[in-house]
C-alpha cells in the first residue's frame, strides 16, 4: 500500500463524502491552506473533470483534470538546498572563502566590473577564480548583473533605457559565456521597483521589461543551463506585485525568468516573539501567499532578508536578530518548501550594510552566527536532482519538416505558453546522418543559426531547446561534424541521438566504441549526450544498447502506447523496469492520445515509485489543439526528477567527553555545540583533511578520527 502526503494550497477547501460538486456532497468541513492530509495511492479518482483524493475524513478535489485550477500539491520532502547568504567578493571583509561557507546551497553577489574603473577582462580576472571555487565546492552562484556590471549610457540619468538593454545585454552575453556551466542563476537588477532608493536605480516597468527579455535570451543563447531570476522587489506587495504585472503585460503576457525574486525586510513569521524591533510588522506568511497567488507558476526566490542598518556593536541585539533568523528560515522552510527557490540572507559581514553575521574582522557574532550554520547543516535534502537537463521536465517532440500552423517561432512559444504552461523543454529532430532536415515551418532548421534562431524565440516562454539528430554512422568524419553543429548551437541545452535499427550502421562494440569516443573527443565535457530507441525490452538488443552506456548521460526510451495497442501504464512500466538496472535518468518518450491516456502516461513515468526523470510528447507537428492542451493536464509530482540520497552509515561517539560541534571541518572553525558520549548521528557526507577525518551531520562538523595517533571519536 503507496502513501502520500498532499498539502492543501488554497484557503480553503471543501471536503466531500463523494468526489462529487454537487451541494449535496458536502460535509461541511474543510481543509485550510497548508493543512496536509495522507492519501493511500488506490484511493484516487477522476470525475466531474477533477481528481479527487480520499482521507479519513472524506474526498478533495487536487485539481482540474486540464490543470487549469490545482488544490493541493505533495506535501513536498526537500530536494533542494534552499539557504545562501549575501557576499560582496569586491569588499575584502565581505569576501568568505568557500570553505568557510561549506555546505551551504547559495551565494550571491554583484558582478562589479564598470565600478571597478578597469578592462572588463581585469575584472574578469579578479572574478574568475572566485567563481570557481564556488563552483567546485558545490555551493551555487547566484550573480547580480545591474548598473555595477555595466554602466553603458546610464539611462536612469540621460534615458534611452532601449540602447542601454541591447549594450547591457551584450555584456551579460560575454559574462554567462565564460561563466557557462560555474554560475547556477542570473539576477537581472536590484531593487528596481523602488524609485528615490539610495541603493538603487529605479526602472520603470516597460523599461525593465526590454532590460529582462534581451538579457534572459542573451544568457539562455551563452549558457542555456543557467537560471534568470528577477530583480528583487523591495518596495510593499501590493505594488511589488503591480511592478511585476506591468512588466508582464509589457511583454504580451510572458515573464522570461525562472523566478521572481523578493526582499521582505520588515516582515515576521507568525511566531510568538519572532520581531527583532518593533517597527517589524509586516506579515511574511501574508506577502508569501499574495506572491504565490499572483504569480502561481514562479518559484518566489527570497534573494534578501535580515535585520540591516543597526548598531552592531549593541550586542543586546543579535539575540533577537538570532531568534528572528531561526524562527524565520524554519518557517519558510515547513510552509512554503514547495514554492521557494533559495533563502538568502543578508549579509555575510557587518562592512554590508551593518547586517553581518560576522564582524569587520570577520569575528563571528554569537548567537546569529551559530544560528545561521545550524540552520545550514540542517538545510540538508535527503534527494537529488538526476543528472539531466530534462529532471522535472515535461517536454514537446518535434519534427523540423512538420508544418505547424503558426507564422514563426515566436508566434509558436505565444501559442505554447497560452495552451500548455507546463511544457519547459522542446526535443526538435533537426539532423539525420550527414545533413540538416530542413523543412518550411516556423521551426525548420537548415543551420545551427536556425536552432539559435528557435531557442531564442522561445525564452519568453522559458522553454529550452534539445536538438535531436537520427543517427547512421556511414560517414564517421561528415556526422561527427554534424551533430557538434547541432550540439554547440547557441542556446541548445543537449543532443539526443536516436537509434533506428533500419538505417543504423553503427552495430558492433568495436564501431560503436570508435564512434562514440571520436564523439566525445569533439565535444566539451559538460556537453549532455542522450539516447533514443524503442523502448520495447525485446528490442533493445537490436541497437546494442549496452554499449552505448559508457558514452551517453540519458535514456529516451519511445513508447508509442497507441502504435503498439497497449495501455500507456503497462508499456512504460516495462520499459523502465528494464532500464533502472542501467542507472542512467530515463526520459520517456511517448505519444500525443487522448487526454486521458496522456495522463495515464504521465502518472505511469512521473510516479515516484517510476523514477522516470521526466516525459516527452511526440509528434507535435501532428497533434490537435484539444491534444496540446490536454498536456496541461499531466501532472508533475514533486519528486520526479529526483532519486533518495543513499545514507553513509551511522556512528556514535565513542569519547568519554563532549565531543565538538564546528561550523565547517576545521579546528579553528567557531564551535556550534556539543555531541554528548554514546550520542549516534546519521553521517552525511566524510572528508579526509590530514591527518583529521571528519564527518558531517544535521548538526555541523564533527571530528571522527585522527590518523596520525590513531584515535577514534566516532565510530
């Protein structure tokens, strides 16, 4: 029997003795936003256009079967690490080095370049080794491009915001090319809703709508796997909300960015004693559900918040602004998990705006300190994002010479966006062998220019391009060359190969091994390579499969249910019970049907007993307008996309005495507290430092051995 949980989304929701609309259903009783409730998997129904969940007390609607209106989501485990802090690299006392910050998910910081007075390459130079060592330490970047960045024709005092977005966007063109595959997410200006702020130039909403959309298609053509957040809105929400609207309405209803970014400073969780001043009043949980509610299909990035511009030498205080911390990153953390894209306080150092959790001297300050870096350890997901840029994705399939009924690409991601929001990837077929496909539609593709072309055209949409090419194999050399065009095209996120027994001439190991390590060889490393084929079991060994395991990142296994007579359900679970033994993410590749085997199809892939990391539709050229909306109704749980992280084991200590706690593993780390004797920990990650072996648990750091005497103090 398959539990799950679901939280209630709406304020509320009427509970029914049947899943029925009809007054006479109802009970009364009601669910409250965020209440979670337990469904057993079988206990789940479709009727009267909606789906309807079973619990003790009676049924819910979840939502509408076209997934134009949803109640209740999965009550969301973290799969993320949502907590950052605010660095200033440009400052000395406000640059951390990532070892200080290990573990952490965020940093985030301004790009200063033209504020530097210098070459754009001295300052790339400066910049450069920072960001790679975030990079490497698994902490991510997220970097703040504004008026620092670029100062162009400075628009805020002389005008003609138009010529400044095109200049700006050429810089951010050059800054997300060399910082592809380092920098996680762009932040496009700051604080640009407040006009007469000190801090900030203010922009106003058609301007900053030109300023987003050039530079999100700059980024998204140098660096398609990278992130666009908005600037963070700092003004109240009711205009906040409106700023963002106008700058929506100005772009014929798109918003380019894969988050809208918040800087609540002033607003308390509904705590007891959470304000640190008495001039803190605002609601947070109020200005969380107005932005979710306006903003429904964008994760609320909290790029900002904390307690700045006080006297931090008055110690009285960090008590308070500790409390204030902890209570507000817990209740961000248990209400708002599944619409949060990252926590980032602010600030590192007491040099930002008085706001640090260390001093000038970089001394830490107790209690904010140590509350921070209890709340990093324990801002630990127990999943992982599959390692494809398809995770968590529902994706259209394409064939360059389909005809499609609209009068360019642009029009195309118009009519996308408008029928079915969820779509966030497109797998376009635009090669076989040893030539373009062609075509005549709005997405044909004679050159890598036309796939630049395409993925340009559909960042309003903020749907990534996929090339897609048929493979054959007789000329080595000439296809190689081919499929790199394809690959390295401005703003394609990653190659599909596909594998039809009938043309493919690639069927020994040896050939296959020569083929695919010249393949390689031609590509960067971080370029993502899948496969597709039939993904009946049985015919797997017509293309060899296994030996193409060591070169490719996914599968794309077809399952073409209506082709084949077969219930979506039972096909797709044969073929990923036969690929999981493989572990590489699987991408199931199905058809376009009926609405209701559509989302069978999906239930069947995205369940997360499936495992699939996410589902493509194919052939859109082909598909109705009634089946291109029925995508909307395919839902996407929580978790698909992410696999459980395996455990290292559990250890206790094995001293006499309290064995210290420190905030990262090092023994001139600041200590956040005690394991007691015998007290066992869940390890989560070892690092060996010599002659010290450390361990990492929900707590902090803790030493495990030292090599050099032999001593244990866990195990």
């Amino acid at each position: 029997m398959a539990l799950r949980q679901y939280r209630c989304l709406v304020n509320s929701l009427n509970i029914r003795s049947q899943p029925f609309t009809q007054a006479a259903f109802r009970t009364g009783q009601t669910l409250r936003r965020h209440q979670v409730i337990t469904v057993e998997d079988s206990r789940r129904a479709e009727s009267e256009g909606y789906l309807w969940l079973n619990f003790e007390r009676g049924w819910c609607a979840a939502r509408s079967l076209d997934g134009r209106a949803v109640f209740m989501t999965d009550a969301v485990p973290q799969r993320e690490r949502l907590l950052g802090i605010n660095i200033d690299p440009n400052n000395p006392t406000a640059n951390p080095t990532p070892e200080q910050l290990r573990g952490l998910g965020w940093v985030r910081f301004v790009l200063h370049m033209d504020s530097r007075r210098e070459p754009p390459e001295r300052a790339f130079a400066f910049y450069d080794p920072i960001i790679r060592a975030y990079h490497h330490s698994g902490t991510r970047i997220l970097l703040i491009l504004l008026q620092d960045t670029f100062v162009g024709n400075m628009p805020w005092v002389n005008g003609d915001w138009a010529r400044y977005a095109r200049d700006f966007a050429v810089r951010a063109s050059a800054i997300a090319a060399r910082y592809r595959g380092q920098v996680a997410a762009y932040q496009i200006w700051n604080e640009g809703d407040l006009d007469g702020a000190p801090t900030s130039h203010y922009v106003k909403p058609e301007d900053y709508a030109t300023l987003l959309l050039l530079a999100s298609e700059a980024i998204n053509q140098a660096d398609p796997s990278a992130l666009v957040i908005s600037g963070g809105l700092a003004s109240d929400a009711a205009n906040s909300i409106e700023y963002m609207r106008a700058v929506r309405r100005a772009l014929g209803n798109a918003l380019p960015v894969d988050g809208i970014a918040v800087h609540p400073y002033g607003h308390i969780p509904p705590s007891p004693n959470a304000a640190p001043f008495p001039n803190y009043t605002g609601s947070l949980d109020a200005l969380m559900r107005r932005f979710t509610d306006a903003f429904p299909d964008k994760p609320i990035w909290i790029t900002e918040i904390g307690v700045a511009r006080v006297d931090v030498n008055n110690q009285t205080y960090w008590p308070r602004i500790a409390n204030y911390m902890d209570k507000t990153i817990d209740f961000l953390r248990d209400t708002y998990m599944h619409v949060l894209g990252a926590v980032i306080w602010f600030a590192w150092s007491d040099s930002m705006d008085q706001a640090g959790i260390v001093n000038v001297r970089g001394e830490p300050k107790n209690p904010i300190f140590s509350t921070f870096f209890a709340n990093l350890h324990a801002d630990y997901p127990i999943y992982e994002r599959q390692n494809t840029p398809f995770a968590n994705s529902i994706a259209l399939a394409h064939s360059a010479t389909d005809a499609l009924a609209d009068a360019s690409a642009e029009a195309f991601a118009a009519r996308l966006q408008a029928a079915a929001p969820n779509v966030s990837a497109l797998l376009l077929w635009c090669s076989n062998g040893t030539a373009w496909l062609g075509g005549t539609g709005a997405l044909a593709v004679h050159s890598a220019v036309d796939l630049s072309r395409i993925a340009k055209s559909l960042v309003k949409a903020r749907v990534r391009l996929h090339a897609w090419h048929g493979l054959h194999g007789a000329d080595i050399t000439a296809e190689i060359s081919q499929i790199v065009q394809a690959a390295l095209a401005q703003g394609v996120c990653s190659i599909v190969l596909d594998l039809d027994p009938q043309r493919l001439a690639l069927r020994q190991p040896d050939h296959i091994r020569t083929f695919m390590t010249a393949l390689r060889r031609a590509l960067p490393a971080e370029t993502r390579i899948g496969l597709s084929f039939d993904g009946r079991p049985a015919n797997f060994s017509a293309v060899n499969l296994t030996e193409w395991l060591p070169f490719i990142d996914s599968w794309h296994p077809k399952v073409w249910y209506a082709d084949w007579n077969g219930r979506p359900s039972v096909l797709i679970g044969q073929t990923l019970s036969a690929l999981r033994p493989y572990r590489k993410p699987i991408v199931v590749l199905t058809q376009f049907g009926p609405d209701g085997d559509m989302r069978e199809a999906g239930r069947a892939a995205l369940e997360p007993h499936q495992a699939a990391a996410g589902i493509a539709f194919w052939r859109l050229g082909t598909a109705s307008a009634a089946q291109l909306a029925a995508v909307r109704g395919v839902a996407m749980p929580w978790l698909a996309g992410y696999t459980p992280l395996d455990t290292l084991g559990t250890v206790a200590v094995r001293t006499a005495s309290p064995l210290r706690i420190r905030a990262v593993p090092s023994e001139q780390s600041p200590t956040l507290g005690q394991l007691q004797p015998n007290e066992a920990v869940s390890v989560l990650e070892r690092l060996s430092l010599p002659p010290l072996e450390w361990i990492r648990h929900r707590r902090g750091w803790s030493v495990a051995r030292n090599a050099a005497t032999g001593e244990v103090y866990l195990g």
